[in-house]
C-alpha cells in the first residue's frame, strides 16, 4: 500500500491491515468491530454465505440438463434469434445439431416466437438454474 501524506506510517499500516482481507479475496468478514459485521440470517430464512458450498437447490439443474441446454444453445445461431420453431430448426440443420436437438426443437409449439435460448429451452420444459 502506498504511504500517504495525510496520516503517518502507524495509521497506513492499520489501514492496510483492515483492507487486507478485501485486497486479497479472503471469504471472511474484514472488519473486527461487531457493528461492521454482516447480520446473519434469521431462523426462517435461508442461509446467505458466500463460502458455503455444494446441496442443490429444489429445481436446481443437474448436469445432464445443463450439458442438454448447452447442446441446444450450440446448435442456434445466435444471428436467428427472435425465430419460430421452423428457423430454428432450419438453423439447428445448418449447424450440424445433433438428432435430439432437432427431436427437441420440433416439438415447439407452431405460431411462436422466442427471442433467445433461454426461451427455447424454457418452452421445452427445462429447469432453470439456481446457484448456491
């Protein structure tokens, strides 16, 4: 950190000793009084921890669903969107999809437009992605 001229070498190095924790990612709080602390959550509230790892969320995707979105997102060029059923289809052949997809792709509903993957993937009946 570099030295200051508005405070001496004493306070700069409590200064950075405070933001050290921030500078370099830690996942802990940085400050040691309790009133800069992060409230926790209540009882009836899920927990919001940064550090916390792995447990799926109720309708959290699974990494078939997600290698299966990610497929058919590949197979449309992005240039098509917003596309019926028959450019997207037209474009998942043009692109070299996959039998499935092309399955998939067809049993969208006629008539109707999507303006993006996402919406493609929704209509399919696809989960939806929740992170932890």
């Amino acid at each position: 950190m570099e030295r200051s001229d508005k405070h001496g070498p004493r306070m700069d190095e409590e200064l950075a000793r405070e933001t050290e924790a921030l500078e370099r990612g830690a996942p802990v709080e940085p400050r040691v009084e309790e009133f800069r602390e992060q409230e926790p959550s209540a009882d009836d509230e899920p927990e919001t921890d940064a550090r916390l790892q792995g447990g799926r969320s109720a309708g959290a995707m699974d990494a078939d669903e997600l290698e299966a979105r990610s497929e058919l997102a590949r197979s449309i060029s992005p240039s098509v969107f917003p596309a019926d059923r028959e450019a997207l289809l037209e474009s998942a052949r043009g692109n070299h999809a996959v039998q499935p997809v092309l399955d998939e792709l067809a049993r969208l509903p006629a008539g109707r437009s999507f303006e993006n993957p996402e919406a493609v993937w929704r209509a399919l009946g696809g989960g939806v992605e929740r992170r932890n």
